[in-house]
C-alpha cells in the first residue's frame, strides 16, 4: 500500500479495539427472554456512494463478512452513551464502492456486540445485537430481517452451521434449533470448564459447528489443555487433550480456543498464563495434534487467515506469510503492510479482504495479488 500512512494505535489502545470489535464470523452476548412480537424488518434502503469516506469513525466499530470480491455485509455499532448506541447492517454488491444500509437498531452492552455477524451463504445470514440479546434473521441476503425469540437469558454465544441448525449457549445450559431460530430445544449441560474467555480473539470461539452433528468447545481449566468435540449435535462432549506449548508447565488456569477449519481440522489455541500461547491443529477429530511453526519473525503468531484447511495467511508486525501445508513451513511475502492489519478473510490464492485500525479510525482494505498490495476500500458511514 502505497499512500501516506495514518498515525497507528499504539498496542494497548489497538488491544483495546480488538477486544471490543470481536469481529467476525461467532456469535457472543446475552439474550432477552422470548421477543414479541416477531415480525419483519425492512428498513428503507439507503445507497452511499464511493467518496473518500475510508475510515469508519473512530467511536464506530464494524465487523464485515464478504462472500465475494464484490458481495459483503458489514456490521457497525456506535458507542454513544454509558455503553449504548445504534447498530446498522449495510450490504454491497460492488466491492464496498457502494454500501446500502439494511436495518438499524438500538443496542447496548457495546463490547460485546461485534461478535455476532454470521453469513452462511449469499441469502442465509444471522445477527445477534445487545445485552439482552436480539437476534434477526435473513433469508433473502438481508433485504428482510426477522427478529426471533431466544429462550434464556445472559448467554454467551449464538451459532449456526447452517440455515436450519444453530446453537445456543447460556451456561451451563446449551439449546439447539433445527429450524433456523425458530424453536429451541433444551440439551443436556455442557462441561462446566467450557466458559467463554475468549472476548480478544474473535476467531476463537468458545463454541463452534461444522455441521449439524460436528461441535467444538473451547475450555477454561486447570491441567492439561483440552478442548470438547461432540459427534451427536451437543448431546454430548468428549474431552480431546491438546498438547503443552513447548516449555510451558500445566499449572494454574490454561485457556484453550478452537476453531474449525476450511473443509476439515481444527486448529486449537493454548493460552498458559505464565509462557507464550501455542497452535495445535487436528485432523482425526483432536485424537493427535500437531503444533503449527512459529514464524520466524519473533517467533510469534499474527493474524491468522485461512484460504482452506491447508493453505493459510497470516500477518505478523507488517509482514505476510503463507503456508501451503496447515501452518507446517511458512513463506515470506512481503513486509510492505501496515503492522495495524488484522482479520483476513481469505477468498482464494489471490483475493483477500482485511481491516486495519488507526487513531482515526478502521480501514477495510482488499488485495488482488496474493496479498502483495492492498487497496483501501470505501467504508460504510453510518448517519
């Protein structure tokens, strides 16, 4: 990227904005008891036209969620008072030079709101906003929302593995629902050590479905690392031990996440307290697990983007690797990036989408040569 650079945030005020955005792709927060009535939402759309608007403002949080190089949704919520302000989903068709604003609402609990943007295809999408929780659905790429009931209070996560079967978590109690949010049904309780404590990752998730017989849940516990798979759609858990991140000891309280990978796998992430947090990844449902390689700049771990469950992106202080064999050997690509990147979401070996965060602002960003140079994308203003 070739233009002047904005002053970048410094690590604590950058942590600070990735804690709160929590973007893309889980669902986080607390839920209202049942929402009445239902109905549908159809706000009167609104076309913005591409200008120099590149930053979001920097009192505005948006998630994105792109199918395509042209088609994507962006979620934005402004902070206004004591942890309260408006939401509004926009949609473009044209690789963000235009974006048409959806639906907009009122939400509080402001830092935990981004966590809860999910598109499953072109037309299936779900939202979940506030604290207590409302959540909407779409069937016709969000032209129509409809707001759904959810059955208990103070919940910590909302998933779907596809347009019928999702999953919610209001520990210690989990429900699912086979016909998209509709209806909940109540399942036995999950282990009691799976409480979400992943708020600064939001690929991490605490609970995560493939489909609707594959699930995963992170842990919180003393001992050795683990994470929960489940084969019966939540009805029951199977503890997976993950291995130590090399030279740390098990003691005290380890943080594991997971997520699922591209097409098969999963990749785990083990967070001691007191030594450097390590990957795992796992593709005989976490029966064996494999560490990922540090990169060799610092040894460290960046912003993870994944094309399919072999060939990865990551971005760590400006520069791109990539892996063609699940994280195994790393290839360096460029250091040319501002160190403010973060959240890639890859669509293929050259199409890419990310976000980086200033003092300013956020800025959406897309790459077209495998990552070599990117173009600042225009960004939805909320009014």
């Amino acid at each position: 990227m070739d233009t002047p650079q904005p002053k970048q945030l410094s690590p604590r005020r950058r942590r600070a904005l990735i804690v709160a955005s929590l973007a893309v792709a889980v669902i986080v927060g607390a839920s209202l008891y049942y929402l009445h009535p239902i109905g549908i939402l159809a706000p009167k759309a609104t076309a913005q036209a591409a200008s120099t608007t590149l930053f979001s403002k920097p009192d505005t949080l948006v998630s994105y969620n792109f199918e395509s190089a042209q088609l994507g949704w962006a979620l934005a919520v402004t902070e206004t008072r004591l942890n309260q302000g408006p939401f509004w989903i926009f949609r473009t068709v044209d690789g963000a030079k235009h974006w048409q604003r959806q639906l907009v609402g009122q939400t509080s609990s402001f830092f935990l709101t981004l966590a809860s943007f999910q598109f499953l295809d072109p037309t299936h999408g779900f939202v979940a906003v506030g604290n207590p929780i409302s959540l909407y659905r779409t069937t016709d790429g969000g032209m129509h929302w409809l707001a759904l009931g959810l059955p208990y209070a103070d919940g910590y996560s909302v998933t779907f593995a596809d347009p019928l079967h999702g999953w919610f978590l209001a520990l210690p109690h989990l429900w699912s629902t086979s016909d998209g949010g509709n209806t909940w049904n109540q399942l036995p309780d999950p282990p009691v050590d799976s409480t979400p404590q992943f708020l600064e990752f939001d690929k991490w998730n605490n609970l995560v479905f493939r489909s609707r017989l594959e699930g995963w849940l992170g842990s919180n516990g003393a001992g050795q690392p683990h994470v929960y798979s489940s084969a019966d759609g939540g009805h029951s858990w199977q503890r997976r031990e993950v291995p130590l991140p090399s030279g740390a000891v098990a003691s005290g309280t380890l943080r594991t996440g997971v997520q699922a990978l591209p097409g098969a796998g999963v990749i785990a992430s083990v967070n001691p307290s007191t030594s450097p947090s390590a990957l795992f990844t796992s593709f005989d449902g976490g029966t064996s697990w494999s560490e990922v390689t540090p990169l060799p700049l610092g040894g460290g771990t960046g912003d993870l983007g994944f094309q399919d469950n072999l060939h990865w992106w990551e971005i760590y202080v400006g520069a791109l690797y990539m892996s063609s064999d699940g994280g195994q050997t790393w290839n360096h690509i460029s250091d040319r990036l501002p160190s403010a990147v973060h959240f890639l979401h890859i669509l293929d070996s050259q199409h890419a989408w990310a976000q980086m965060f200033f003092a300013e602002g956020s800025v959406l960003a897309f790459t077209a040569d495998g990552g070599l140079h990117w173009t600042r994308a225009n960004a939805p203003q909320p009014t």
